[in-house]
C-alpha cells in the first residue's frame, strides 16, 4: 500500500515537472510542422520530422557565426574575470590598509547601480575612446568583453574575497619565506585552493554573459559580430509571422544551453545556490 | 624596501582589474549624473544646455514615466508573491522522499538558464497559438485567450512568464534552507502527532525565514529591474500597458532622443533600486545578529 502510493507521487512530481516544461516541448514539436499543421493542432506530435525550417532558420538567423560569436565573448570574458577578479580580490584580503578597504567597499557599492544608469554614458564614453584615441572599443568583441569584465567583476570580487578570508594565512608565510615571488605563491598554492569558488564565479558570469541581450544590443552593430541573443532579436523583428521558422530558431538556441546544463548540471545548481545565499 | 616590493605586487594585481572597472562603471555612473543636469539630443554637434534640476522636475509631469512607475511596483508584487509561492512549493516537493524528485529539480530548474529574451518569445508564441488552441478546444474563452492584446492580461502575462524563469532559482535558494532544518525537530512534531499543514507552519516556515529574507529581494530586485522579458514578450504593448521602468528610460534616451532627460529617470532607477537592495542587506545582517 505504501509502496504504491510512492510510485504514484514519483510519477505525479516527474508529470508536474513536464508539464511545467511544456512550453518548450511545444516550441519543439512546432518547429517540424507546416503552417496548417500548426494550426489544426499545437500540441500534437508533428506527422514527419523534415529538418527544412532548421536549415531556412539556421540561414536567416546566421546561427554558426552567432554562436562562434557566443562562445568567442562567453569564454573570453569569463576567462578574464576568473583571473583579474581572484588576483584582486587575494591582494585585496591580504592587504590590511584604508586603501584596500575603500577598494572592496567600492567594488560593492556598484553592485547596486542597474544597468540602465550606465548605458547612455557608458557608450558616449566608448564612442568617444574609439573616435579621440582610436582604441577599438565600439562595434568590437574585444570591445564587448572589456566592458563584460568590468560590469562582471564586482561580483566576482564579492565571491573570491568571502572565499579567500577562510584560507589560513600561514601557507602562503612558508610559501614566501623560501623565496617564491607572490605571483608563484599566487598561481602554485592559493588558485588550486580556490576551485571550489572560481567553478561558482564561471557558472554565474557564463549564464549571465551568454544571456546578455542589452550591453551586446548598443555596442555591436556589425550583422557579423552577433551573439546569439543579438540574432534572434533581428530574427524575429523580421520574420514575426512565420511561426515555424520562429520555432526551429527557438529550439536552435536552446539547443547549447541544455548540453551547457546537461554536462554541468550539479555544479550549476551548486553555484546558483551559493551565488544566490552570499 | 620591503613596503616598496608589497606595493608594486600590490599594483600588479589589482590595477589591471581597477582600471577597467573604473572605465567601464564609475566614469560613465559619474558622467551620468553630470548629464541628468542637461538637455541634449545626444547628437554631439549639438549643444548641451544647462538646466539644473529641471529634468527631475518634469519626471513627476510624465504621465508616461508615472504610469510605468505604478505598472512596475505592480508588476513587481504580484511576481514576487507568485514567484516564492510557487518557488517554495516546488521546493518542498523536491526535498521530500518521492524517488524522482532529483530529476524534478534538474527539471524545474531549467528555465532559468533560457535568457530572458528567448523565452519572452517562446511564450509569446504560447499565448497566441496555443491559448487560442486550447480556448476553441475547452470552450474557456475568458482563460485562454491571446493575453498579450489585453493591457491588463498583458501584465499578468509578463508576471506569469517571469514566475516561470525564476520559480526555479528561488527553488535553490529554499532547499538549502530545508536541508538546514533539523530532522529531529521535524520528526519529534511527527511523534506528537502534528499534521503536515501544522509541520510546515509552526516549523519549517519560521526556520526559513532567512531563505525567505534572501529570496524575497532577490526577486524584488530583478523583478524592478526586469527588461529582457519585457521586450521580447510585449514590448511594451498593447500601446504602452506594459512598459516598465527600465524600457521607459530606454525608449526616452535611445527612442526619443531625450538624453538628458532619459538621464535624470536612469539615476531616480538607480536611488529606488540602491534603496531596494540597501534595505534587504540591513533586513538580513539584522535577522543573523538576531539568530
């Protein structure tokens, strides 16, 4: 009696949970069917799996270019945050003096400033940079994951600073006292200890630079240069209609996220709670 | 010369990092503010005029900026309740001895990792085919219709999609204070014969209070702050119902042309969304003196 009523809540939750996902089962199964099909049922499994609006919308939306394009900023900007923010947020614990205390307490203060207040001068200060002293800031990916790493490293600071304030000093003492310069003691002892953190600090800056539609939305203007985001915005302003081309493109790019989610899965968990709790 | 060393390795490590972030938000958050005091088309052969306080002024004359005020703080207390009851009951579903409750939560979880911008235009296309579907298919025409072409349903909408993406990360955040709770509390109530409601409201509620605390802020303020959904799901229609804050300051800079203006409501944002946050970091550092 008892082990049937268990089976049944286990298939009742594991239903919940699918249904929840429906929207996204929905957006699949539509993605194969023409527009009667589409009409006479939306729920329905489709009547043959043709791949032709996979291929017009991998066309429209220049899906291979968008997510190389994706993956060159996510991983870049992520690779710069783990190093600059560890390196600043140890100095910054180790350090015991006024400057290094208004330094963290800056970085955390501008966590509080929303995106929106930084935009229009953050790009007339971009444009400026790019047309007075010819740096390349606007209109590039390297300009992008510049500003990435400075919008993202506040939290990561945060992150590393709570993390780095548990380790014992006296390792890093011994380290020192046989000679290695603080760079060696840095990058031999303290980083291998700090992985734990550095994989919560990547999840989170993964995610959110993945998924950043704004920043890339003002600073890219080339059709070349789009991150997936970026391209499936214009994809829709131009093709609102066509619900089936919408839909493969849909599915398309949900498609990295769920292999993303599917390779990482506890780890992701594991950094979203801790991100969240600190 | 021991000081002369720490300080250059002091340099080497922070700077690099200092610099950047000083030329990506304190200048332009300085600049901005310098701005909010001018009335500029943003073109830069034009000039920029002196006007004070002015643009603070004619916020409370913007029926359009008022209105998107009172759409926000709605839109951010009706998503805020939807979000942490839903959050807590998934949560609570997914700690309790049911065999597949892991594989729940991996799938609960999942819509937060779509960008807010794609799923704004995976639900769109719910609500206008598949709500028409399922209105012709049930006779429900008053439930399931295109919510999206109604002003009121529009906003419901947008708080049902968002509930959606953030159900599941708030889920995290309470089953970390579920599994801080004390199995033998929960199992001596079991033994004095308290049923599962009063269980969840004598014990496990009041011992999550400071998930609570954390997940009601954090849903507070990305829900003030919401912009992606908002764009992709509505876009502010049906003829501005749904322009929240954060695009309002957006079409009055990029869409009009108002920078100064535009300015003045970014940093009035920024004081509501600083007092927001400050609020929440007082609340919590409160309750852990407290506990």
């Amino acid at each position: 009696m008892k082990k049937a009523s268990g089976w049944i809540k286990s298939i009742l939750l594991i239903l919940l949970a699918l249904f929840f996902l429906s929207p996204i089962y929905i957006i699949f199964v539509n993605s194969f069917k023409d527009r009667q099909e589409l009409y006479e049922n939306a729920l329905s499994l489709p009547e043959s799996f043709s791949f032709q609006y996979y291929i017009e919308a991998m066309e429209k939306m220049n899906f291979v270019s968008a997510l190389l394009n994706s993956l060159y900023v996510t991983i870049v900007s992520v690779i710069f945050i783990v190093v600059l923010s560890s390196m600043t947020a140890w100095m910054l614990v180790r350090t015991n003096n006024k400057l290094s205390t208004f330094i963290f307490m800056t970085f955390i203060a501008t966590m509080l400033i929303p995106f929106q207040t930084l935009m229009m001068p953050l790009m007339q200060f971009i444009s400026t940079i790019t047309q007075d002293l010819g740096i390349p800031m606007y209109n590039t990916h390297e300009g992008l994951i510049y500003m990435n790493i400075g919008f993202h490293s506040a939290l990561s600071v945060f992150l590393y600073h709570g993390f780095i304030k548990s380790i014992p000093i006296t390792l890093e003492e011994a380290a020192t006292i046989d000679g290695a310069s603080k760079f060696g003691v840095f990058w031999r002892i303290i980083f291998p200890m700090l992985k734990p953190i550095t994989a919560t600090v990547m999840i989170l800056n993964v995610i959110s630079i993945w998924n950043d539609f704004l920043l890339p939305s003002l600073t890219l203007i080339d059709k070349g240069l789009r991150t997936i985001p970026l391209s499936t915005f214009y994809f829709f302003g131009e093709f609102t209609i066509q619900w089936n081309l919408a839909m493969a493109g849909l599915t398309l790019t949900i498609i990295p996220v769920i292999i993303f989610y599917a390779l990482a899965q506890k780890h992701i968990i594991k950094g979203i709670g801790e991100g969240a709790v600190k | 010369m021991a000081n002369k060393n720490k300080r250059k390795w002091f340099v080497l490590f922070v700077v690099p990092l200092l610099f950047i972030f000083t030329t990506v938000v304190i200048i332009p958050f300085l600049i901005g503010i310098y701005y909010a005091f001018f009335e500029w088309d943003g073109i830069s052969a034009n000039p920029m005029e002196f006007v004070g306080l002015d643009n603070f002024g004619k916020l409370f004359d913007d029926d359009q900026f008022l209105r998107s005020a009172w759409l926000t703080t709605l839109f951010t207390v009706l998503s805020v309740i939807t979000i942490n009851v839903v959050g807590l009951a998934f949560a609570l579903l997914v700690t309790s001895k049911i065999r597949t409750a892991n594989a729940a939560r991996t799938l609960l979880f999942m819509p937060y990792l779509i960008g807010g911008l794609i799923l704004g235009y995976i639900w769109q296309f719910v609500f206008l085919d598949v709500f028409e579907f399922l209105g012709e298919l049930t006779g429900l025409t008053d439930v399931f219709f295109n919510w999206l072409i109604d002003p009121e349903f529009a906003l419901y909408a947008l708080v049902f999609v968002f509930t959606w993406q953030m159900a599941g990360y708030v889920m995290i955040v309470y089953i970390a204070g579920i599994q801080a709770i004390p199995n033998d509390v929960v199992e001596a109530a079991k033994i004095d014969g308290a049923t599962p409601w009063q269980r969840f409201m004598r014990i496990t509620l009041p011992l999550l209070m400071p998930a609570l605390t954390i997940s009601l802020f954090l849903t507070l303020s990305s829900a003030f702050k919401i912009y992606d959904v908002n764009l992709s799901l509505t876009g502010g229609g049906p003829a501005n119902a749904t322009e929240l804050f954060a695009m309002n300051i957006y079409n009055e800079i990029f869409g009009s042309g108002n920078y100064g203006f535009g300015q003045a409501k970014a940093i009035v944002f920024f004081v509501i969304v600083a007092a927001i946050t400050l609020t929440q970091v007082y609340l919590t550092k409160k309750r852990e003196v407290e506990m």
